[in-house]
C-alpha cells in the first residue's frame, strides 16, 4: 500500500460553512438537504451518506486513473437513482463508477462508467444516472475517477472516518482512508412498499409498410423502483401473442421489433413493463393490453415524410373561413410511384377533405384525384386509403398533399406540427392571401405510395439464392401475341410467376405451383387475370420461389 498524498486543509472560508446535519457515521435518511454554497439542492430521494461538511483534499493524489470510493450498506432494498459529489479547485472531467461489493472492496462495473464534468467549486453536486439501478439491499460503492491532471479534487471531511473511505492509484491497491470520508452520496429509492407498476408511455404505430424488415417499437418507461424488464406482445388475431423482449436503449427509452408481416395483416399488440421492486408491478399500455390492444395495419409500399411524428402543437389557418387550406410539398425518392393513400395527425375528430395536387412552380396546382372526406378514427392520425382504381402515378418531379377544411367548420381540426428543423416545404393559404410559405414547421401530413423500385426491388436475403434459380429472358420480346417465359429451376418445387404493369399494378399470376428441376416453360398471352388482353408498354415478369425474387422487363406490342 502506498500512502495518501497530503491532507491540506481547504481554504478558511469553508471552515465557515453551516453544517445542516450531524453526521453519526452510519448512513441516515433525509428529505431535504441545503447546498454548502449556492442554492439549496432539493431532494426527495432517501440519502445514504456518512460524510460532514468538506474540509480537506488530498494534494498529492492526481495522477489519472486514480479512484477515490465510498462504500454504502443500504438499510432495507432500494434502487439508486443519483450520486453526490463535492470536488475543489476548477471544473474539469471525471468518470462516475458503481461498482458491487467484493468482500468489502469495489468489485464490478454495474453501469457503463458515465464521464461528467465535475464542478469543482465546493458545492455539492448530483449527477442523475441514466435509470435507476436495483442494489436490492446489498453493499454498492460510488467511486469517482480522475480523468485529467491536476483534477477537480475530491473533498473529504475532518471529523474522524468511518472506514468507508478508500483510494486506489492506478495499478495498487485499495487503501482505506482511515481519519477522513469522502464527500460522496448516494439517493436512493426504498421500494418495500411499492405497489406501483411501471409508468409506460408510447406512441402507437398505426401502420407499418411492406418495404420495411421489421417494425420499430419504442416506449419511455420509468418507476421509481428501476425497470426490471419490458416486452412487446403482438398477435396476428388478438387471442395468441407473441412476446419480443425490449432492449434498454437509453435513460427510460425501451425498443422492439415486431418481425415483417404480411400485406394486409392487422397486428395487435401492447407494451408490458415490470418494475425491481420486491413485489415486481406489473404494468400494461393501453392499460387492459390483450384486452385492449393498439392495431398496426401492414400496407404495400412505403411512406414520404418530413417531421418525426411527435407534435408540438396543433395549427390551423383561422376560426374564419376563406376557403383555408394546408399544403405539403412531397418529392418521391423513387420513380414512377403509384399513391396509394395519405394520413394526417389531428387532435379532434371534425371531418376534412384531402387532396393530391401537381406541382405548379413551387406552390399546389390543380388536384390529381380527391377530394377525399376522412377524420380521426385511431390514436391522432386520420388515414385515406385511395381507391386502387383513383390512385395517382407521379412519373416525375414533385406533388402535393392539401388539407381542406370544410367551410362548415373552418377552425377543427388542428394539423399536428413539427417544429423541429424544418425542411421548408409546407404552406397555408385563405382566398385572400393565396399560397404563404410555413417556414417554422413541418405539417404533420404523410403520402405513402408503391414505387416500381420497392416492387422489384431484390430481397437481401433472396441475393443468397440467386444461383439456385435463374430467369431467362422471354422470347420474343418484344411480342405481339404471346411470348414464352424461361427460367432454370435447381430441383422441383413451388414457384410463382406474375406480371405486373408500369404502374406496380398486378396483372396476371402466369404460374403458383409446383415445376420441376431443369428448364421450365410457361407462357403469356398478353391478357390479365380476367381474360382482357391488356393494352401496349412495359411490363415486368417477376419470378419468387423460396427467398429468391428475380425480374425481367418486356415490351408488348400490339
């Protein structure tokens, strides 16, 4: 063991200081406790400290790496929520460590080690941790780390120690600092009596597109007790659900994913959080969870949008009407794109019409289908489907969404906005004013569509497979009448075979069943799957068998 550095003194201005507590060595609990300068700190967890007021430091002592560690014996279980320190001499950074108990001495990390920046200034500092940790009623040690020399020291008092003080410089040994105790604290939450299940707040997912591989689950979950643990329960048919467990993302963020499903599927599911406690609360979101569950309906295609979904307020033109009308500017990612329907958040369920505008020089032009009535039915967000026989392509450049109030209720309902960076492509207009740019936010308004590129695009995973089967160009192409469709298949098996137009529509299922190993030859007669031949241009023959998807274009001519 090596000894401590120097004890100095502190200044003598701290010799002045009014202490607020006796201190009796062993730890004690208290509800409020003033700051030694400054503003008083305002507590309301229970405190475990055996420390008095700050009087001396530890000069000698500052090479990087060095842990100064306080070791704390609960009185009954608890969870930790916070530390204290007091440090001296400038501001700078240190790393915060919970360890175990091993033997008496720190054993592991509890928590990824958090680098704070450290007051320096005498006064007594909390340092939040990112969500409680539960230490049941068993020892833990709070010990800060130098990060740079000299340091913020770490100030202890003068009083005589309790023997829960100790250093360690780096590659020694623990040695306990015997007069002195560290100016370090612990707030804890005592849960004996805690019959509360965990708080859970989450926004619901009302649709998932078929672009997307999983579909994200995020709730913010928090108890007093700590988080022991949180799941996603979802059901295909609301009676048999499947559990996937969430991961603590961070602070109180919790986050699933329910896995692909099919177009079309309605999935159930709620969020079930249970807390450390010893009584272990349970707790469900919506509240009932099987009972009462949020749906999130699987679309094909994907979805344009320019906010993050989380509204910080609600917006109209005016209470007046004068024909008043939200518009946002879209530009696809991919084209052609076949519309396929919008949604828009609200906060109350008066009705309104949609809209889809072309472009006409940076402001809406004239509709190209709607206008389509629709109000809030699920969780904020009102959804049109367009019907398949009105969807819109966009062939190129940019489109709008316009909201329309009707003119029996020119003030409901208030469009959700995200203020948050805006991306400059949302608009208001009256009759009197026409088409004024909305610089501070984006409207909360999405489209969400089927491009060709999302149609046939390849599934990373069917690239694996691609040896196996191959889709041979169809000859001739391009043809009038018919033309024969090839492809080489590895062993027998179930394939499936379809035509689609320009437009991403489905036209004819060629083939859905079992072929056999070798060259295979089907053919197509230019018709669809009601016997109507179909008109000229470019069609797509897209070929799946397992997870290998391939697509060949042809041309018909007539």
């Amino acid at each position: 063991m090596r000894n401590a550095g120097t004890i100095i003194a502190l200044n003598a201005f701290i010799l002045l200081l009014i202490f607020y507590g006796e201190i009796s060595g062993t730890s004690y609990n208290m509800s409020y406790l003033s700051g030694i300068i400054g503003t008083p700190c305002e507590i309301t967890e229970d405190i475990i400290a055996y420390d008095s007021n700050p009087s001396v430091y530890l000069q000698n002592l500052t090479e990087p790496g060095t842990l100064f560690d306080v070791r704390f014996t609960p009185l009954e279980a608890c969870s930790l929520v916070a530390i204290e320190a007091v440090t001296y001499l400038g501001s700078g950074n240190g790393i915060i460590h919970i360890f175990g108990d091993s033997a008496g001495t720190p054993g592991g990390d509890l928590i990824t080690p958090m680098i704070e920046t450290l007051w320096g200034n005498l006064t007594r500092q909390r340092i939040n941790l990112p969500s409680p940790i539960d230490v049941n009623n068993s020892n833990f040690h709070v010990a800060l780390e130098y990060a740079q020399a000299p340091p913020p020291y770490t100030a202890l008092d003068n009083n005589g120690g309790t023997g829960r003080s100790s250093y360690k410089v780096p590659g020694g040994e623990w040695t306990v600092i015997g007069a002195h105790d560290l100016n370090i604290r612990a707030y804890v939450n005592y849960y004996t009596s805690d019959n509360d299940p965990p708080t859970i707040e989450c926004l619901p997912r009302v649709l998932g597109f078929s672009v997307e591989q999983s579909y994200e689950i995020n709730a913010e979950i928090s108890d007093a007790s700590g988080v022991l643990s949180a799941s996603v329960f979802y059901s295909p048919d609301s009676l048999n659900y499947v559990e996937i467990v969430m991961n603590n993302v961070s602070g109180d963020t919790w986050s699933a994913e329910i896995p692909s499903q099919p177009i079309g599927l309605t999935v159930y599911y709620y969020v079930s959080a249970t807390d450390n406690s010893q009584n272990q609360n349970t707790g469900m979101f919506p509240e009932g969870g099987p009972e009462n569950p949020f749906t999130l309906r699987i679309v094909d295609g994907h979805e344009i949008s320019y906010d993050d979904g989380t509204p910080e307020s609600f917006w109209i033109v005016g209470s007046v009407w004068d024909n008043n009308k939200f518009g946002l500017r879209i530009t696809p990612d991919e084209y052609p794109i076949r519309i396929t329907g919008a949604r828009v958040m609200v906060d109350d369920t008066m009705s309104f019409n949609i809209t889809i505008n072309e472009d006409n020089s940076g402001i809406p032009g004239t509709p190209i289908t709607g206008p389509y009535e629709i109000f809030r039915n699920a969780e904020d967000w009102a959804i049109l489907f367009i019907p398949e026989a009105q969807q819109p392509q966009i062939e190129q450049g940019d489109f709008w969404m316009v909201f329309h109030w009707r003119i029996n209720n020119p003030g409901s309902p208030g469009v959700g906005v995200d203020t948050f960076s805006p991306d400059y492509r949302s608009k208001r207009y009256t009759d009197t004013t026409g088409w004024i740019p909305v610089n501070s936010a984006d409207f909360i308004m999405r489209a969400f569509g089927v491009s060709m590129t999302s149609i046939f695009s390849d599934d990373p995973d069917a690239k694996k497979n691609w040896s196996d089967f191959e889709l041979l160009s169809n000859f001739p192409n391009p043809f009038n009448s018919s033309t024969e469709i090839r492809f080489l298949a590895p062993a027998s098996g179930n394939v499936e075979i379809e035509i689609f137009d320009l437009g991403g529509r489905k036209v004819r299922t060629v083939i859905n069943g079992k072929i056999s190993a070798g060259e295979n030859v089907v053919s197509w007669d230019g018709s669809d799957d009601y016997g109507n031949r179909v008109s000229s241009g470019i069609y797509f023959c897209r070929l799946r068998a397992g997870n290998c998807s391939q697509v060949e274009k042809m041309v018909l001519l007539k």
